[in-house]
C-alpha cells in the first residue's frame, strides 16, 4: 500500500468534508499527522490544483475535483436539484440555461441546457469563463467579501469594448446586481453573446451557484430584462431545495 498517496487521499477527504478552509495545525491534529508532514502533503495537493491556498494561509479544495468527474453520468447535489428547474426554464424561454460556480477568479459550468435555435450560446460542462465578464459570475461575485476581488485586480483584462475592466466599475456592477438580484451580461465577453443571471443560496445563506440565461445579442439584447424575473424565481426556486431560509436580502 502506498502510504503517501493514502495520506493525501485523506487529506483531500477531510477538505472536502469541510464547511470552510483549514489550517496546517487544525489538520494536522485531525489525521493525527506532524504538522511538517501535513504541509507538505498540502503542497502536493496545492501544486496538483486539487486544493488550494488562501490568503489566510488555510486550505480548501478547488473544483477541480468536480473537473476530473465531470464525465461521471453522477451531478453534483445542485446540478441534480436544479436540473428540472432548468429545463422548465429552457422550455419557457427556449434559450440556453446555465448552472455555474465560483472558483477562483472564474466560474465553471456544472450543468446546461441547450437552446434548440440553431444559433445560441455554445459552452461545456466543465468549461470556464471569467467571472467577471459573464452574467452568473457576478451573481456570484455580487455576494462575496468585500477583498475576494483584491486578488484578482491585477487579472483584469479587457475583452471587448464593454468588459468592465477595472475594479472601480465592476465593484459599481457588482452593488447594483445585489441591489436588484440579477446580473447582466451584455456581449463583456464575447461581444455577439448576452446573459442574464441570478445567485442560488445554500444553507447558511452562502452564494453556491448562480442559474443563468445566455444567447446571442441579436436576439436577446433587448429583451434581457424581460427574462430577469423568470430567472430570479428559479434561483430563488432552487435556492429553498438547497435548504436555505429565503429572505429580504436573498
């Protein structure tokens, strides 16, 4: 039995398991490790992309887990318990629907419903994109700690003439979506392709994912609006099968 690979196993279990990120020493105590031999076991993990390192110093796994398993006919919890939302939404608006999370600086497509026009927005399940650029990344970003987007300033990067580039704007961006409980996406990433968004909120109220509407601009960029609150009842939908107390601020 290789003992060293076990132990990084259990590692990224424990993480895993964990409702926030940990501490060398608060591991380390867990699984009964010398606090040297659980760092160095974090920074394997750190360098495999498994987990990552926070500002504070503590650890947390990053979705590249859910990468790895995304060809697993298996979803995740919320990709499961949205995905008739979802479809109910696809149907209404017979446009492409979204299921996204954070990570890092970009989101990550969970789960997708296809528009059947034959021009629409094409992304894949496990794909990325920056959150910034796109409607469920800020609806995720909106309802983050005031410094997460510190980390990223320098990342910014203009990617069409409507890319919100810089941290004043986009934190500006960011106070109207939680002000109005949708994100808006008009052609910040791909200038022919728009979006609509709103964040889906676990227990203890913390921005999970966000179900999101894209399409082409030709056909959706003025009727964006107009989808916002189909997609506000399905996050908020989803949000209560996830468990969480819905409340003015959600």
């Amino acid at each position: 039995m290789d003992k060293t690979l076990l132990k990084g196993l259990q590692v990224l279990e424990a993480l895993a398991h964990s409702t926030r990120s940990r501490g060398v020493s608060d591991l380390a105590k867990e699984l009964d490790l010398t606090r040297s031999n659980m760092h160095r076991t974090l920074r394997t993990l750190v360098e495999s992309g498994l987990v990552r390192q926070e500002e504070s110093g503590a650890y947390a796994c990053t979705l590249k887990l859910f990468e790895l398993g995304s060809a697993v006919p298996a979803r995740s919890d919320v990709a499961g318990l949205a995905d008739p939302i979802m479809l109910a939404l696809a149907d209404a608006t017979n446009e492409t629907v979204h299921l996204s999370a954070l990570e890092g600086g970009d989101v990550i497509y969970l789960h997708k419903i296809d528009s059947t026009h034959p021009v629409r927005a094409y992304t894949t399940v496990g794909g990325r994109a920056p959150a910034y650029c796109v409607a469920t990344g800020k609806a995720l970003l909106a309802f983050q700690p005031d410094s997460y987007l510190d980390r990223y300033e320098d990342a910014l990067q203009r990617f069409t003439p409507k890319t919100l580039a810089d941290l004043e704007s986009l934190r500006a961006e960011l106070r109207e979506v939680r002000r109005q409980g949708f994100a808006l996406n008009r052609g910040e990433w791909r200038d022919s392709v728009c979006g609509v968004a709103a964040p889906v909120f676990g227990v203890g109220g913390r921005a999970v994912a966000a179900i999101g509407l894209s399409g082409p601009a030709s056909r959706l960029g003025e009727r964006l609006d107009d989808f916002a609150g189909q997609i506000t009842a399905a996050a908020r939908e989803l949000t209560q099968k996830m468990g969480c107390r819905l409340s003015a601020s959600n």
